[in-house]
C-alpha cells in the first residue's frame, strides 16, 4: 500500500466518521509505553543478565518509586562497551545505566568502564543499578563521587 493510499483511506474514514475518533492500532500502544535502558557493565549479554536489571526495577517498584512503572513497560539492552553499535546508541536512547557488582574489584572495574564511556563521549549521566540490597554508603556513594569529581559524570545511585 502507497502513501497515497494511506492517506485516501483516512480522508475517506474521516468524510464517513466526523466527530468520532480515528481507528486505533494497539501495536503502537506497547511500542509508545515501552521504556528502553541501556545497560553498561553487565557480566555478559544473557537474557539472565537483563533479568538482574528488571529485578531491580521491579523491587524499586515495589518501594514506591513511581517513576519506574511496571518492570514490564521497561526493555533492558545490554551493551559492551567496546560495541560498535554504542555510538548510535547514544544518538538514539537517552536512558542509560551502570551494572555495579559487589565484590572486591568492583570499583576498579565500574569507574574503568565510565572512563571508557567518557574517552568514546558517552552519556554524561547514568542511573546504577546494583542487587537491591547493595548499601549506599561505601562503594556506590565513592564511586558517585568518583564520577562527578574526576569524569564530570552524574551518577545517579537510588538505594532504599
């Protein structure tokens, strides 16, 4: 179907239907509502990886922060930092976290790959997300500092 066809279509709908609203493809719905966070960090591209991610998601949900929605409205998209695809990435998605682990080299590891997305002009703020019951003082509190002081990078941490 053309452009045109398209277009006779809705003006012949419109001519047959005034006052009433136009028909509605729920396709489009899942599409508009769907939320994409592109995700540095991860231990891999597993499914089971993004999963860590929407958990979060769902916990934050779950303590009232309304600005997460449901877990089911969100897509996570793992990337490398060494992906090809990142510098499109960041011409297209606005949304962009950190993968912060627990564990001894963790800091070391996370402020190498905001080092990184600096050098290839990364996003200038992130959103870490971490296992829920990771503590904000310490490691997230240092490495927020971190950021801002040395690679003028807005790291936001959300804890409960």
């Amino acid at each position: 179907m053309t452009f045109a066809d398209q277009a006779a279509g809705l003006r012949q709908w419109a001519g047959n239907h005034r006052g009433s609203s136009p028909p509605h493809d729920n396709s489009t719905d899942a599409v508009a509502t769907c939320k994409t966070l592109v995700v540095v960090g991860l231990p891999g591209v597993s499914p089971f990886q993004s999963q860590r991610v929407l958990d979060l998601l769902k916990h934050w949900d779950a303590q009232g922060r309304r600005w997460v929605g449901s877990s089911a409205q969100w897509r996570v998209v793992p990337v490398e930092i060494t992906s090809p695809h990142l510098p499109l990435l960041l011409t297209q998605q606005p949304r962009w976290a950190l993968w912060v682990d627990n564990d001894p080299n963790s800091f070391r590891r996370a402020f190498g790959i905001l080092t990184r997305l600096k050098d290839r002009q990364g996003p200038h703020r992130l959103l870490a997300v971490h296992a829920p019951e990771m503590p904000r003082k310490g490691l997230l509190d240092n490495l927020q500092q971190a950021a801002w002081s040395c690679l003028s990078i807005d790291l936001l941490v959300m804890t409960t």
